[in-house]
C-alpha cells in the first residue's frame, strides 16, 4: 500500500517505536489521564471529547491512514494540544505498546463487524485482546463499547460479562464520560441513527485489585 503524507507529524507516533512500549508522559510531553479510542474514524468523538477536557490526553488509534489524515485535520483546526494519533492494528498496539494499568478509559465504537463467519477471528474484541484491555487498564477505569451489529453485540457481550476483571455497568456511560450519551457519540452512529439501524451499546467498568 502506498504510504499517503501524514497530515500532522507532531501528532502522529511512530508504531515501530510503540511496539516497543509508551511511555505516555514522553508521548505527550507532559503526566496525565490518558484515554484511547480505537478506530476513531472521521473523528467526531475524539474531537468532541478532547475539545471539552484540555486536561486529558486522547489517543486515537485507527489503520486507515484515509481517517488519521481527516481527524488529524480536525485536531490542527481545532488547535488540541492534548491529542496525539497512531497508524497501527488496534489488536497489536494494546497487546504490546500499551503499559499496564495506564489507561483511563477505552472507548470502541462501531467496530468493523466482519460479518462472515470466516472472518469472524479478525474482530477486535476476542479473549486475548479483551485480556489486555484487561491489563492496560487502571483498575475503575471503563470499557465503552457501541455497535449497530447484533451479532457482532452477540458475540462480545457475553464475552465481556464473564470476564472476571469486568463489571458491567446498568448504564451506557460513566461518571467521566466526556459527551452527552443521549446525542450520536460519532459519525457513524449519527448516520445509522438516521437509517434508523439497531444500536447496542455497554459500559465496563475494570475491577479493583
Ligand atoms: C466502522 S468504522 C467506525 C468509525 C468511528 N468509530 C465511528 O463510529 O464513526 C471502524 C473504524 O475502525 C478502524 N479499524 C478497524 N479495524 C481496525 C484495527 N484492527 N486496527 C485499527 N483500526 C481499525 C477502521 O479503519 C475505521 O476507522
């Protein structure tokens, strides 16, 4: 594949350094919460998210270069400081860049479903990377999760409510949680809102020690 331009470099992590593990006080120049969103796509979330809490560092972590370049975009007008991007496989990052206990929260919206049973293995959410969601999560810290899929939701949601470090919480949503839950969370589920398509959506809050 070619490699299109990066937009923003200063934003931008290298993910042949990454896999050697962050050091998130180094990655964004200063100590702080840290929060991930995996496939920020067009950007809506992380954009709105960051916008409102200067305080917290967001990472977005998506494959398609096609959406860094757009949110990356985004992030310069907006002038965010406290964002940075990175060009990887999210299953990969978080099994080996990720450092223990040091994520805030994670939020995985509208993953790809792969629908096909014969792809099934290529979904994010599959025991082992639910078990270092697990690891890379300060202990209190919430998992998010939506999707318009109902066999994706059939398939990580009891996966999610047997894992013994996660609490499922009786709301969409936490104590933290940077938007309005009742508006689209993203630019996918405000197009699918419209098409009037099925959402599921949970929260997970990672246990304490
Ligand atoms: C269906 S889109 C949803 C985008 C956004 N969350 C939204 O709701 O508008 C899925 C996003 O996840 C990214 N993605 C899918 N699988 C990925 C993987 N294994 N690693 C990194 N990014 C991935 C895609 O490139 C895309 O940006």
């Amino acid at each position: 594949m070619r490699e299109l331009k990066v937009v923003a470099p200063e934003l931008r992590l290298d993910p042949e350094r990454a896999l050697d593990g962050l050091d998130w006080t180094e990655v964004f120049g200063e100590p702080g919460r840290v929060e991930i969103e995996i496939g920020p796509g067009k950007g809506k979330f992380l954009v709105e998210a960051a916008s409102t809490r200067p305080d917290v560092h967001m990472l977005g972590v998506d494959w398609a270069n096609k959406y860094l370049r757009m949110v990356e975009g985004k992030a310069l007008r907006a002038e965010l400081k406290n964002v940075r991007f990175i060009r990887i496989d999210a299953k990969e990052f978080v099994h080996r860049a990720v450092p223990e206990h040091s994520v805030s929260a994670y939020y995985v919206f509208y993953p790809d479903p792969w629908p096909k049973k014969r792809h099934h293995k290529r979904r994010f959410f599959q025991p082992p990377t639910i078990d270092d969601l697990s690891r890379t999560l300060i202990h209190g810290a919430y998992l998010h999760v939506a999707t318009d899929f109902r066999g994706y939701w059939e398939h990580l949601e009891p996966l999610l409510d047997a894992h013994a470090d996660f609490e499922r919480q009786a709301a969409f949503g936490s104590p933290e949680f940077p938007v309005p839950t009742d508006q689209p969370l993203t630019n996918f589920e405000a197009k699918y809102l419209v098409q009037g398509r099925d959402r599921f959506r949970g929260s997970w809050r990672r246990k304490d020690a």
